[in-house]
C-alpha cells in the first residue's frame, strides 16, 4: 500500500521502488508488531485459560513441563504477516495477493482445530478429513483461479538443469486444458502435504518457527532473483514476473517468525497451534508452485520432510509387521527417547536446516 501512495510524490519517497528496501522494511514492520503484541497476547490467553493440549500419549517430560502453556500464537504472527506485506508489497501484483490468500485459509483451518481443542479440552480438534478438505478447496480456489486467468502456467521445472522444463498443457495436443489441471492438482497436493509436514514437525520449543525462519530466508532469495530478468537469465531459472514481491512477503513471514521465536524459544511461554504450522506450511507451498521451485523446497525444507516421512515410515511399517521403526514418531520425539535434552535436539535441527539452506542456494549455480 505504501508504495502506491508515496512512488507518486517522487524524490526521496523513490526507494520504495526497490524490492530489497521494502523486503527488509516488511521484516523488521512484522518482527516490531509481533513482538509489541505477543505479551499482551500471552497474559490474555493466561487468563482465558486457553492452553495447549498435550497427547497423553506423548512423551512424559511434556505433561510435566508444558502444560499451561497458552497456544494459538499463530494468530499474532499471521497478523503481522498480513498486516506487514499489505504494507510493503505492490498490491497491483497477483502473486502475493494469492499466496497470502494461501496462508490465511490453511491458518483458518487450523485456527478452528485449535479452538475446538481447547473448548473441549481434547487434543482430538478437527477432524483430518475436515482438513485435508479445507486445504484442497483453497488449492482448488486458489491454483485454478490462477491457472484459468493465466496469472500461473502448467509448466514444471526441474532444478539443477538448465533448459529441463515440461509444459503439462502441451505434452498431449488432444487435451491441453486437461493436462494443465493437473499441474493445479499438483499444488494442491504440496499445499496439503506441506501443511501437515510443518504441523508434525511443531512438537518442541522453536524446532517449528527456527525452521521457517530458514526456508522463508531462502525462498526470499529465490522469490526474488526469479523476478529478476538479468538475474533469472543468468542463473538459468524461469523468470516469474512479480515473483520479486513473493520475497517481500517471506522478509515479512522471517520477521513475524523472529518475533514468536522470542517467545517460543525453550522453555516457550506460547505456542503458535495449528492456526501457525498449517498457515506455514500452506505459505510454503504455494510459494515454490507460483515461483516454480517445489522439488528445491524439498531440500530447504529438509527438516520438515523427515519429520513427515518418519510418521508414515512408522504406520507403514507398523501396520505390517506390528514393530517399530523409531521409539516414537515423528522423529523428534525418538530422539527424546534416547535421552537427548530438548535444547539439543531443537539446535541440532536449525543446525541441519541451515546447511540444507545453503545446499539449496548454491544449486542455482549448477543449471
């Protein structure tokens, strides 16, 4: 909004022209307005009694220790991410329209699982079919609306290639509308998978939020040189026009990130619920659909994909031979079981986050 009313007036007010100023102005806007709120916010959720449910079933230290915990901090955070990137991104782009559209719908999903945990002081909440049904109505929305009016193509990219890029409306000349939905079928698919992994990975103090903080930082890097013309051409990905504000949108979900981690961090004083993890993970696939990164959002978000794949290795397993992969799933909790202190287990995974963030970025030298 800021860059429609002051470009005009010229002089000094031209800086708003540049990607990286407003990027690192959307960071610190919703890093400052969590921060500001959150104690405010804890105190109320104290008193409201609004507290996390812990599973029984989960490891004993949690009943000891987190109990009365107030959660639900997703909604500070998705407030400043809203509140920052309607600031500082042009709004007369699609793309961070339909990305943030993204992210609040999965954050609604999640906002009524966690309220009815709460409520009825069960960690039951929604039921997986409701959610899995809300997520793939906002993909449909969302991708199909982008798709039919052209804003998002069907072509799929293949990292650490230079010219490895399939055109799903055209591989089959008989039916090109159809093949292109597929591609939509595709983003729904990640915003929905991608949901979950962040959620399954929310079990420990700032494993969640330090995780994000790293894959929104790099999706910022790539956000942005995607929107670059020079800097798409040399580095041999596709050029999405608009996708330069995308990077706005991930500075201002880094700085709301920063901000709950302040709080967050062991031992947390809040948790962000689903209304923050399925938010998140919704934020990040839509992300790498529209800037046509998701196979390289695997690798940034490594973290997260080992938690998920830890949980299905162990049902998959479990079901056929009745044994166990790992103590207890997702794999964050089996290293509790060995007896690794939380602080190190939180740490060790940033650690592992910020290298897969690295490998993730000097990829784009490899096309």
């Amino acid at each position: 909004m800021l860059y429609h009313l002051l470009i005009p007036l010229g002089g000094p007010f031209n800086v708003f022209k540049y990607i990286t100023f407003r990027s690192a102005c959307a960071m610190m806007t919703a890093l400052a307005l969590c921060y500001v709120v959150y104690p405010w916010f804890i105190q109320w959720m104290r008193r409201q009694k609004m507290e996390q449910i812990i599973r029984a079933e989960g490891p004993k230290e949690h009943l000891e220790n987190k109990v009365g915990t107030p959660t639900m901090g997703g909604v500070v955070m998705l407030g400043g991410l809203a509140v920052s990137t309607l600031l500082w991104a042009r709004l007369d782009e699609p793309l961070p329209w339909l990305v943030l559209t993204v992210t609040l719908a999965c954050g609604a999903i999640g906002f009524v699982d966690d309220w009815k945990k709460v409520m009825e002081k069960s960690s039951d909440g929604l039921a997986g079919r409701w959610k899995i049904l809300g997520q793939v109505l906002t993909g449909l929305i969302v991708f199909g609306g982008a798709y039919v009016t052209g804003i998002m193509d069907a072509t799929f990219h293949v990292p650490f290639y230079k010219h490895a890029v399939f055109d799903l409306a055209h591989l089959w000349e008989g039916a090109p509308a159809l093949l292109g939905w597929v591609y939509v079928i595709w983003g729904i698919f990640l915003i929905t998978a991608w949901s979950n992994a962040v959620n399954l990975t929310d079990g420990l103090d700032g494993l969640a939020i330090g995780t994000t903080i790293t894959s929104a930082g790099t999706f910022a890097v790539l956000a942005y040189v995607a929107g670059h013309t020079e800097f798409a051409a040399y580095l041999h990905i596709p050029y999405i026009a608009g996708a330069g504000e995308i990077a706005v949108f991930c500075m201002a979900l880094l700085g709301a990130g920063l901000a709950f981690l302040w709080y967050n961090c062991y031992p947390a004083q809040v948790f962000m619920g689903d209304v923050g993890s399925l938010a998140i993970g919704g934020a990040l696939g839509s992300m790498s659909v529209f800037i046509k990164q998701e196979l390289l959002l695997a690798v940034v978000g490594g973290v997260f994909v080992m938690e998920a794949a830890s949980v299905t290795l162990q049902v998959l397993w479990y079901k056929r031979t009745k044994k166990r992969i790992f103590l207890m799933a997702p794999i964050h909790h089996h290293f509790e079981k060995l007896g690794w202190g939380e602080p190190k287990i939180i740490v060790r995974f940033w650690i592992i986050s910020g290298l897969l963030a690295l490998v993730a970025l000097s990829t784009l030298k490899l096309r």
